[in-house]
C-alpha cells in the first residue's frame, strides 16, 4: 500500500527540549518539525505540490485518505504542527499561534523547494491549518518559492463563532491518560461526533496517530500526542481579542489572489453561513460547498469530499468553477 515518508525541517526558534546539551548554539535556537511526504507519481522530484495543514488539536495523518488519493498526481506534503504529532514541543508555550507557525510553513517551503524545484503550489487547511494558509497566502511579498495557485479553506474563515471556540475550550489540552487505542478513540469520538459520519474502522484509524505512548514510570497506557501547553495562548484568548483579530484575518483574506474553494460543515458551529457568504463576495471570492450532516469539520475522508477537493486541484487552469 502507498504509505509516507517521514522527513523533518529545522525552522526558528528554540525547542523545549534541545537534542543535546553540547548542541550548536544555532541548532539550541531552532526546533524540528516533521512532515509527512506521499508521492507515487514516479518522480520525486514531481513539481507540483500539495501542502495539507491539519486543526488545532491533530497532526499530519489526519490527510492520509486524501494525500493518499493526490499522491499519484502530485508530493502531498502533510506536516505536524509544532507541538504536534512527531514534531518538537517549544521552548515558550506562546510560541504556539499563527506567527510562529506560518514562520515554520516558510521554512518547510523553502527546504521542498531546494529539494526539488516547485513549479505549482497549492495549499490545503482545515481550520487552524486554514489560518495559517490565510497567513502565508494573504501577505504579499512573503519569500514563498511560487505564489499559491489553488487554496482549500476547510471550514474556516476570517469570523471564528465564540462559541465554537468555547466548546473545544472545553477538553483542548487537558491531560488525559487511555488503557488502549480504543479507549482513546471512544474518548475523542464523544468530543468530535460534529466530524460527521464515520465508520468504527474509520474512527479508529483517524485515531491512530493521535495518541502516543506514556513512560511505565508513569504507569504505563498512552495519551494525546500533543504538548498540552499549546492551549496557552488559546486558552488566552479573550472575545475582544478575538474580535479585534477578525480586521487582521479580514485584511490577509481580501489579499489572497489564489483560486480558493471554501468547505463548510452545514452544521458548523466555527464558521457561519453568513461569513461564508461574505467570503464568496470580497476578496478571492471562494467557490463555497457545504456537506450536509457535519458540522466542524469535514474530515476529508468521506468520499463525497475527497472527489470535491481532487476535482478543484486537479482540473485544468480555467476549468474549475467559481
């Protein structure tokens, strides 16, 4: 079975534990973060790419289903977040938001591109992963090696709902400790049934790779795969804050010049109808497909949803509507 390579990319500033104590002092001010590499086109120096940014709480496998799919036409390059999956934790917990995060994008960009030249770039996100696009996309003049051609926004957008935000505050970085992967996954399931439908065998795998093992020294079982402190600087966050971020998120969204298709969960509790609508209007004017019976956020697996984001990357120039 087509299955990724795990590859990883040195990006600025420190990790919370450096590799060792007589390290460079240059590496001691950087942290790794790991990337997830599908390819079966034949050539690894394939030059189109497709970078697919995970949400808040997940990791890189979380587009095995998909990456798998555009792997034959393309490098699907799925990395994890700092803090995340098989990527290092970071020295300062308020490292964790958009700024550092697009930082790190860059440097991944930079180092696929000295790898292999990218001709065609496109980018895919769900949520947080959508943000961090909108910030890569939408500042003119970044050092990207290619402008975005395609941007798939996953239920998400310049108008995050209080509420959602609320609910995920509700579990996002409390520690926990599982018997088993199904254990875990029978506890993720009851904080993401808005995800939609999903078959146990499917649950199970998406649960995979979002628990990691805990030390017998502290009895043993696994746990989330994340730094519990990247909920720092969410749990920060204040409505006013929130809303005064909405102008800034508005400003990168009018700058995107990418084709964009906008996902939304026609019951998502994150982004509205409404700021759906407005974002089909202003700015790159977002082609908008909403999937009935999931809420926040589609999980790319179902096969309805895969064929929507394999048909707006793969068709021709001038051939995708909206």
């Amino acid at each position: 079975m087509n299955e990724p390579t795990l590859n990883y990319v040195l990006c600025p500033g420190p990790a919370a534990s450096p590799a060792s104590s007589d390290a460079e002092p240059e590496a001691a001010q950087q942290h790794r973060m790991a990337y997830w590499e599908w390819n079966a086109t034949g050539n690894p120096a394939h030059p189109h790419v497709v970078v697919c940014v995970h949400g808040l709480s997940r990791q890189g496998r979380d587009f095995d289903t998909l990456a798998r799919a555009l792997s034959p036409h393309a490098r699907v390059i799925c990395p994890d977040v700092a803090g995340r999956g098989q990527s290092d934790w970071l020295a300062d917990p308020m490292g964790y938001q958009i700024p550092q995060y697009a930082a790190d994008m860059l440097a991944l960009l930079a180092q696929l591109h000295r790898q292999a030249p990218i001709h065609t770039l496109d980018w895919v996100g769900t949520s947080m992963g959508g943000l961090i696009g909108m910030g890569v996309v939408g500042q003119p003049g970044l050092p990207l090696p290619v402008p975005v051609r395609r941007l798939v926004l996953n239920d998400v957008g310049p108008v995050i709902q209080w509420e959602a935000l609320q609910r995920i505050g509700q579990y996002f970085g409390q520690p926990v400790r599982f018997e088993s992967l199904q254990q875990a996954a029978d506890a993720m399931w009851a904080v993401s049934t808005s995800f939609g439908p999903h078959t146990p065998a499917q649950w199970l795998e998406l649960s995979r790779a979002m628990v990691r093992p805990l030390p017998e020294s502290a009895g043993g079982g696994i746990t989330l795969h994340y730094d519990p402190a990247i909920a720092v600087p969410f749990k920060a966050l204040t409505q006013e804050a929130a809303a005064a971020g909405e102008v800034a998120l508005w400003q990168l969204y009018d700058h995107i010049t990418a084709r964009t298709l906008l996902l939304r969960g026609a019951q998502s509790d994150l982004l509205s109808r409404a700021t759906a609508q407005a974002m089909a209007q202003r700015g790159p004017q977002a082609r908008v497909i909403e999937f009935e019976g999931v809420g926040h956020a589609p999980t790319l697996i179902a096969a309805d949803q895969v064929a929507v984001v394999m048909e707006f990357l793969l068709a021709a120039e001038g051939v995708v509507a909206g």
